[in-house]
C-alpha cells in the first residue's frame, strides 16, 4: 500500500514538473517518466497485461515519436 502512494506521489510530480519545463525534450521525458510509473502501478495493482503495454505504447512509442517531431522543430518553448 506504501508503494503505491508513494508510485502515485512520483507521478504527479513528474506530471506537474512536465507542465512547467520548458525544455521540451525534458519534458517528454518527464511524460515518459509518468507512463512508467503507471504501469508500475499497473502491475503493483495486479495487471500486467495493461502495464506491459502502457510501458510498451506510452513510455516507449509515444515518447519516440515525441522526441523525433521536437527534433523537426524548436527545442525551446517561447
């Protein structure tokens, strides 16, 4: 139970550090780190089947395709 509210503190901090950045590149990652951690949690709450693939589609695709179109563009938001 301790796991899972500190999994869940992690999260939401990644996800308001990832509202703030303004490194873009930082803050895929940080949306990345917010995918990982829910499928942690995922797999802590007994289905690994959905946490292997939020791990697989959320942390890993999604944040490919996130760093390839920041990398077409400005790095920097204004």
């Amino acid at each position: 139970m301790i796991y899972i509210s500190l999994l869940t503190v992690a999260m939401l901090g990644a996800g308001v550090a990832a509202y703030f950045l303004k490194d873009l590149i930082a803050a895929v990652v940080a949306c990345a780190a917010v995918s990982l951690i829910a499928s942690l949690l995922f797999y802590l709450l007994q289905a690994p089947d959905v946490a292997m693939a939020e791990a697989a589609i959320g942390a890993g695709l999604s944040t490919a395709v996130f760093v390839i179109a920041i990398r077409k563009t400005e790095r920097y938001e204004k």
